[in-house]
C-alpha cells in the first residue's frame, strides 16, 4: 500500500483516530460526521410561527414558536427591539435564546 493509503487508515481507520486535534479536523472540518459514519450532516427545517407586536416606535416583540403553539405556552423564543436615536438593540428574553416563554407575558420579562 501506498504511504498516503497507510496514514489515511492510521488517522480514519476502524481502529479509531489516536490525535485529538485530527479528531477536531476530521469531525469539523468538512460538511460530515466521522463518527457517525454518514458524509454529510442532516438538520430539519421546522416551521415556525412568527407574531410581531409593534408597542410604539422604539420598541417591538417578536416571538417565535412551533406551528400550532398558543401564546399561553410556555415554547417562544422572544426578542426585543428598542430603538434609541439612530441605535438599534435586540435583546432577548431572559437573556439567552432559549424556546421558553410565554408570548402574553412578553412586556414582563426581563431582556438582555
């Protein structure tokens, strides 16, 4: 075999990749997964439903939730937009961009 074929099977062979910054290469650095054994990595498009609630002309919510969520569950993410002279902020309720909150309870939570 040729050198080149030798080191490919030392670094993806079945006996497992001995390196770990060839690990972080070989599983990140291309479209797929090398310990999963497929070339590409899949993701799902969910669709999503969108309210948007203009309060006044600094500040707007938009949530975000499964298809089909009530705006009484407890499964939006939620953002805030406040506008102050020519800067824009979004902000995002508790903080972080978790599906979470309750979209009735929007101009009650806390963002940041």
């Amino acid at each position: 075999m040729s050198v080149i074929t030798d080191l490919y099977k030392q670094l993806f062979g079945r006996k497992g990749i001995a390196d770990g910054n060839v690990i972080d290469m070989a599983e990140h650095g291309r479209a797929g997964g090398v310990s999963t054994g497929q070339p590409f990595k899949f993701t799902r498009k969910v669709d999503e439903k969108t309210l948007i609630d203009e309060v006044d002309s600094t500040t707007t919510y938009i949530g975000k939730a499964k298809t089909g969520s009530s705006t009484s569950d407890a499964v939006w993410q939620i953002k805030k937009i406040v506008t102050t002279g020519t800067v824009t902020e979004i902000l995002f309720a508790d903080g972080d961009e978790n599906y979470n909150n309750i979209w009735n309870d929007r101009t009650s939570l806390t963002y940041s």
